[in-house]
C-alpha cells in the first residue's frame, strides 16, 4: 500500500498534464485505476454524509450557489441550527455507513460567536466516531486554529475552477482569497478537502489548470471533490450546457493521477449521472461519494438507489479506521 507515498510530484506543467489528458481513453483510464490500486484497497469507497447548519442568505455572488442571497431561487432559509439537530443527523449517517459527516453553513466567513457553536457541533460528531469536516467560507489564522483545538479533521473549501475563470464565477472574492484560506487550514494542521465544479461553461484548459493548482500545492489535499454542477432554477448558471460525460471521466482519472493519494470524491450531480457514469467514474479513481438523498439543499441519489448501484459494482463502504485522528 502507499507505493507512491515518496514520489509526489508536486510541479506538474499544464502541458505534461495536457498530454495525459490527450492520450486514448481507454490507456487514460488503464494508468488511473493502475495508480489507484498502487495507493487505495480495490473496490473500497469513502463514504461522507452533509448537512448544511446555515442555509441560504449568503453574501456570496457564487453563480452556481444556491443559498446566494443575490439570486432568486426557491431555497428554504434557516439561520444556525442546534447542536442537538447535528447530532441527531450524525447518528443516522453513521448509522447508513458514512465515515466522516461534513457541516456545510452558507457564511462568507464565520463570526467568532457562530464559530463556537460550530466548535461544539465538531466534537459532539467526533465523539460518536465520525471523522469531522466543515465548510464555513474563508477562515482567518486563528479561527482556523480554534478548529483545529476543538479536534476537526478536514476543513472544505473549493477553487471550484482555473484562476482564469474564477472571476466569470465569482466577483465577491478572488483566487487569492481561496488560497489564503487553505493555507491557514494547513498551518492549523486540519487536513484540507478542496475540489470543484464541473459544467459552468469553463475549458478543457480551465479543468486542467485547476487540477494543477491542486496538485502543486505545497501538500496535496487529503480529499478532492468533484462536483457536476447542479444547475439551479434561478441562479446565472441555469441554463448552461451539460457536461459531456466523457470529459467528466477523463477529468475524474486526470485528478487520480496527478493526485495518487488523495480520495477523489464523484460529489454533487450524480442525481443527474447515469448507473454507468458513474460506474466509469469509480474505474477511473473516483473512491468516495456523498450519500443521503440531500447534499446541502440540492437532491442526491436516495440510499436504496446507492446501495443497488454499489452491490452491481461490488463496492463496499470503507470502515472507519479506528486511528482516524491519529
Ligand atoms: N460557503 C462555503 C464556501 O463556499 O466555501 C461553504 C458552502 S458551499 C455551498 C460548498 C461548495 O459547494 C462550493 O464551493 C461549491 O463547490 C459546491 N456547490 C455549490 N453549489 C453547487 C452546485 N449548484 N452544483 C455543484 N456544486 C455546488
Ligand atoms: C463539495 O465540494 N460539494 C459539497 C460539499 N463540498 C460541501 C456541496 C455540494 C453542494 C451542492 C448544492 C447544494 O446542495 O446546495
Ligand atoms: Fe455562499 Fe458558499 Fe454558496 Fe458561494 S458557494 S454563495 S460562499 S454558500
């Protein structure tokens, strides 16, 4: 296991990336699932469950986002939730085979006060078992150590695209901005989960460069989630094309390569993938999903249609290794 641990490359060029990317789909896919065999158990998937604590009103412009308060979308808003109510979630989702539950809140960044509560909410999930994840917008240096202390394990936050992009997406932040907040997750030693979307109108290049941005961060992040975008009723993105399934796999099986370490999360829009999509997906190095029929506010597949789906695939749920926080 962990062949490949000693030999991360961390200087990929765009045109080294370019030219996996270009080779036949079936050799593309042959090279990922190798790579992923060298580093994961075979036919093992992650499993994380969400919930969103903070819905909606969220002074963020994000074009794809729902919960923006500068789009009108048919979206149920609710201010921070009990600690009680995550609780009693974290419990179900343990309970359905999900190692890690994440807490998703709609902030630009956290208060200090909302802070502590969600401080609270982290180690009440911890004590149950569960690996912890948030993702509560940009952090500052020492609330990403208030985090830390309180025991979380990951920290989500995505560059959702390429540097070049991201201002077609978002005007109410910068690239900058993103990974400012990264770098104060990993000084905090939380473990990073930082992927994006897929489908809001970008290139091939864009898709290539964001993965790049990834794979050459000082330290890979432990977790990259892919997301198809959902296009929501309301938000600027409604409209846009789907994305050809074909470039999703190959993206998929980019990212396991230039990332062999990292846990590649299939994430939002499998509602919207077909049984073989998604089985293609896990063949190119995807090994975790989100299950639950809710994401944040966005549908996913209910639990019945995961499980039919897996059992087909002869994928099992990853058990939680006992020594998660070590
Ligand atoms: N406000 C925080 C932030 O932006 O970092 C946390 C919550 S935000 C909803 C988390 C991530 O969900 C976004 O970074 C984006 O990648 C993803 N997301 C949001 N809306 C989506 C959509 N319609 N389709 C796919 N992914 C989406
Ligand atoms: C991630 O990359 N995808 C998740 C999680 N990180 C927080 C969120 C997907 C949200 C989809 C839209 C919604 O449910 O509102
Ligand atoms: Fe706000 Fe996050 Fe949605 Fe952007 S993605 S609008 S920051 S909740």
């Amino acid at each position: 296991m962990k062949k490949t641990k000693d030999k991360i490359k961390t200087d990929w060029s765009f045109n080294e990336a370019l030219e996996i990317y270009n080779i036949p789909f079936n050799d593309l896919v042959y090279q990922a699932q190798t790579i992923h065999r060298e580093n994961f158990k075979n036919n093992k998937i992650q499993m994380s469950t969400l919930l969103s604590v903070k819905t909606g009103s969220c002074p963020e412009d994000c074009a794809y986002c729902p919960q923006s308060a500068h789009h009108n979308t048919d979206l149920e808003k609710e201010k921070l939730i009990s600690i009680e109510k995550v609780k009693e979630a974290a419990i179900s989702a343990k309970a359905a085979g999900s190692t890690r539950f994440c807490l998703g809140a709609a902030w630009r960044s956290p208060n200090d006060h909302d802070l502590n509560t969600v401080c609270e909410m982290i180690k009440e999930v911890s004590s149950l078992g569960l690996e912890t994840c948030v993702t509560l917008g940009m952090l500052k240096d020492h609330q990403a150590k208030k985090l830390a202390k309180a025991g979380l394990d990951y920290y989500n936050h995505n560059i959702d695209t390429s540097e070049e992009y991201y201002s077609k997406i978002i005007s109410t932040r910068t690239y900058e901005d993103r990974l400012n907040t990264l770098e104060n997750v990993r000084k905090a030693d939380i473990k990073v989960c930082c992927g994006g979307i897929l489908g809001m109108g970008e290139s091939v290049h864009d898709r290539i460069k964001m993965l790049i941005t990834l794979a050459n961060l000082p330290k890979q992040p432990e977790s990259v989630p892919l997301n198809q975008l959902i296009k929501i009723p309301g938000t600027p993105l409604e409209k846009e094309r789907d994305l050809d399934p074909i470039e999703l796999i190959k993206t998929i099986a980019l990212a396991r390569i230039l990332m062999p370490l990292s846990y590649v999360r299939l994430s939002a829009g499998r509602t919207e993938m077909s049984e073989s999509t998604q089985a293609l997906a896990f063949l190119a190095g995807a090994n975790s999903i989100f299950q639950g029929d809710v994401l944040l506010t966005a549908k996913n597949p209910n639990r019945e249609k995961d499980t039919k789906l897996l059992n087909k695939l002869g994928i099992v749920s990853e058990e939680l290794a006992l020594n998660h926080n070590a």
